[in-house]
C-alpha cells in the first residue's frame, strides 16, 4: 500500500512552490494520504546547520538564481524568480495551513493560491489582509481561522513540526517522508514515486 506521506515545506520556500503541484500530482495518482507539516525554515537551517540565502558565497547565490530559472522553465510555472515580498515571515501563514487541516478543510483549497500569491502574484502573505481575502477565496471561515493560527495549540504543532523533522533527519525543505526515508528536494519527487511503485523497503543508513 502507498500509505503516507509527511510533506515537511514552508510557504517561504521556493522549492517548496516549484514542486508542490508535482508532488500532488504523485500523491494523487498513488493514493498518498498526505501530512502538511509547514515549519520554520531559518529555525531548521539554525538548527542542522544550514546557511540562510543572504548569507551564502556569491557563487551560491548566482547558481541558485539560475537553477531556479530551470526549474521555473521544467516545471512551467509563472514564477518571479525574486518576488516582490521576499523574504518574509511565513510563520502566520504556514501556521494557517496547519490551522487549515486541523479544521478539516481541504488544504488544497488554499496552499497552491497562497504559493501563488507569495511566487506569481508577489503578494505579501505576513499581511494579514491577504490571508484573510485568501481564506475567503476559498470559502473558509477566515477570522476564525486566523484566531486559530495566531493561538499556541498552532504555535506548539509549528514547533513540534521543526522538532520531528529534525530529529527524523531532516535538513531543507520541501522534505518528503515515507515510511521513514527522507526524499529531500523537490528533484526527488521522481525518487519518492519509484519508491512507491517498485514497493522496495525505504533506504536508511542501515540499509547500506
């Protein structure tokens, strides 16, 4: 059985943005259950060692503008390679869509517009006005749901989100989980859907 998947992203994340319709294509067409677990990018990097883009060598900084710009082309998105209101704080807003799925509704009545918002339409999602129309867009109940989003049941699973991921081995995100193996990267999509096809056992640092 393909079973679940814990889909470890933030609305901050580019990468997260070029592969999400990618991945819910895969999830949809496999049967996934799939777990939103939005967390706090800067706080995963300050934990696991990672550097913050504006603070990376120069180098780094030129390949990913153009590596992005591949991936806007391969995926054949409308991307703004750099946005307008970017970087952000994404915490109100990835702790909506953990509010979201905690309500119940379907959480891909909002993600892919409010990816969009942020990478297309460069709105800026620490704006409280634009999640609300955002929510209201999708028919949602949006005052109660920002409450939620803004209370410390969502702030306690935001940071119970970092704490699992890091200790399950995570560093970047998107991150993919299944049954255990971490597929991190949006270019690992093709890896998560033959995992689950071929049905093999997830590869571990003890499978070697």
């Amino acid at each position: 059985m393909p079973g679940r998947v814990d889909y470890y992203m933030s609305l901050i994340s580019p990468w997260s943005y070029l592969g999400h319709a990618e991945f819910l294509r895969v999830a949809t067409k496999h049967g996934l259950e799939i777990a939103y677990k939005p967390l706090p990018v800067g706080r995963l990097f300050a934990e696991t060692g990672g550097t913050p883009v504006a603070q990376r060598h120069p180098n780094r900084l030129a390949h990913r503008l153009i590596d992005l710009q591949r991936w806007r082309a391969k995926r054949r998105l409308p991307m703004n390679i750099k946005p307008k209101f970017w970087p952000f704080d994404a915490s109100l807003a990835d702790r909506l869509i953990i509010a979201v799925a905690a309500s119940g509704a379907p959480v891909e009545s909002v993600l892919p517009q409010a990816f969009a918002h942020v990478f297309e339409a460069e709105l800026n999602l620490a704006d409280e006005a634009v999640l609300t129309q955002l929510l209201s867009d999708a028919r949602l109940d949006a005052a109660a749901l920002l409450a939620r989003a803004k209370g410390d049941e969502m702030k306690a699973a935001y940071d119970a989100n970092l704490a699992e991921a890091v200790a399950g081995g995570i560093f970047g995100c998107p991150s993919y989980v299944r049954d255990g193996e971490v597929f991190w990267g949006q270019d690992r999509i093709d890896f998560l859907e033959e995992a689950i096809v071929s049905g093999r056992p997830a590869f571990s640092v003890t499978t070697l």
